[in-house]
C-alpha cells in the first residue's frame, strides 16, 4: 500500500494567537488555491486531486497557546493541528509541562517529539522520548518522533549509528499495532534552519537505513507502512525533489512552514 505523504510544519516558538490565526487565514487561502474543487477526503485532514485521489495529509503544529486560534481558523479545511511536546505523566508537579489528556482536549492530533532543539536545550534523551511518545499513544495523539545526527557525527561517519540508536530507543517497546500511528522524522541537526539541505541522495540514504532499522523492530509490514518524514531547510524549492525519493514520505518544515505561500507550494509538491 502507498504511503500517503505528510507534509508537517514546526511554527517553533513562533506567532502569537492573532498572528497564528491571520498566517491559517492565509494557509487556507492558498490551499483552496492548490485544492480548487474543495474537496477534502474521507477526514478534513487529506487533501484529494481532482480526480479523488488522496495526495497528501497536512499539519501545522503553532505554539501550544496559538492552537485553539489555529484551529478555529482551519475548521473544515484540510489541515490538522498538532503540538510541540508533551509530558510522560498523567498529572504531577511537572512545572511547564503538559499532559496527553490536556493536550486532547485542545484538541490537537499530533505531537511532535524528540525535536533536536528540545534535545540540545532542554534535555531531551532518547530515554525521554520514548516515555513521552508512549504517552502520545496511550492518549491517541500521534507521535512524530525526531531523529537526527549532528554535523560533527555525519563528519566522523556517525549518522547511521546515531539514527539508529535514537530510533531504537525512542520507539523502544512499542508494538506493530502501535506503529501505525507513528511518524518517524529524519531531521539532520546541521541542515536545521541553517538553509543546508540535505541532497536528495544523502537523505533517502539515511531514509532507506532507518527502514531497515524499522523491518528489523516491528517486521516488513510496518516498515513499509511507516511514514518517514524529512526535515532540515525543506522550501518550495527543493521539495519536489526530495519528495520524490522513494523512502521520502513528506516533510517536517520550520521555516517555510511560516510563509503560507511557501508552504503550500510544498503541500503541492508532495502530489
Ligand atoms: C524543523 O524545525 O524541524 C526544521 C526542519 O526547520 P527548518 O525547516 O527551518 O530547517
């Protein structure tokens, strides 16, 4: 079965409420611009061509207070709303967290996870990120869960090793059933927002690794199923040619996510 593209966007620390609903604002607009016959498929989440195929699925994840503004904009449009992270406890004293149950009740649908701006300022492991993507899955949102090496691990040909571990262990001891509703993402750390993308060779390389990694844990069913999300300076430019690459499954995007017109564009490359 084709894997049906993601394409995703990080607003990181980025719009306040009113900022966040005029940017949805101009997302819809676009949207309707490159899904002219309005027609959403079976969920508001995927968008069809015209001929009733179903193309790609849409996420924007704004900060958590932007969220309720955000959502009330995209009602009925294409386009799901997620969050940035979310704590592995129930309730307790966890001073700034928030949990699976408050953050479902927002509603969102997704939740990033392991993002490497929360592994190098926040303290973020592997250990963390698997407690916190297990939580997502007991409370029905999906993880994207973020994996990715830095400049000085590609430099001493570290990259595989470190995404395996990282995948390993941030999907440690979940089943195949759980599986199909999680999203890998394969965020190079030294093309983050650095405007240095990965070459389309060099990220379907580590896309095929980390499928291999997934066949070995859950078997060839999922990691066929499995969608594995690309991110690092993806723009309107490139996406098209890294969307391409086979084991390419849609985009994680922080900065082009930001510009309606620049985000759609890559909405529309992932047809
Ligand atoms: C990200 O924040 O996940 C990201 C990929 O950012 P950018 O697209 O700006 O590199």
């Amino acid at each position: 079965m084709a894997r049906r593209k993601l394409i995703a966007g990080n607003w990181k620390m980025n719009k306040t409420a009113a900022e966040g609903a005029a940017l949805a604002k101009e997302l819809k607009a676009a949207m309707v611009a490159i899904n002219p016959n309005g027609v959403c498929g079976e969920s508001i989440s995927q968008i069809r061509d015209a001929e009733g195929t179903h193309t790609a699925e849409v996420l924007v994840c704004p900060p958590i207070t932007t969220v309720p503004a955000v959502v009330v904009e995209l009602e009925g449009t294409c386009c799901q709303v997620g969050a940035q992270n979310i704590h592995w406890a129930d309730n307790g004293a966890f001073t700034g967290e928030l949990s699976g149950a408050m953050l479902k009740e927002i509603p969102v649908s997704y939740v990033l996870i392991g993002h490497s701006e929360r592994r190098q300022y926040f303290g973020e492991t592997d250990e963390t990120v698997n407690k916190r993507t297990k939580a997502a899955l007991k409370y029905g949102i999906k993880p994207v869960v973020c994996v990715g090496e830095l400049l000085a691990e590609r430099e001493a040909g570290q990259t595989n090793a470190v995404c395996e571990r990282q995948t390993r262990a941030g999907l440690a001891g979940l089943t195949a059933e759980e599986m199909k509703n999680v999203v890998v993402a394969y965020e190079p750390v030294w093309a983050i927002g650095t405007g240095k993308v990965a070459s389309n060779e060099q990220a379907q390389e580590v896309h095929a690794f980390l499928r291999g990694i997934l066949k070995s844990l859950f078997g060839a069913e999922t990691a066929e199923a499995t969608r594995i999300l690309y991110g690092g300076s993806m723009n309107a430019a490139n996406a098209a040619g890294l969307l391409a690459q086979p084991d390419i499954d849609g985009g994680l995007i922080g900065g082009a996510s930001l510009k309606a017109a620049d985000f759609a564009a890559i909405v529309s490359a992932a047809k």
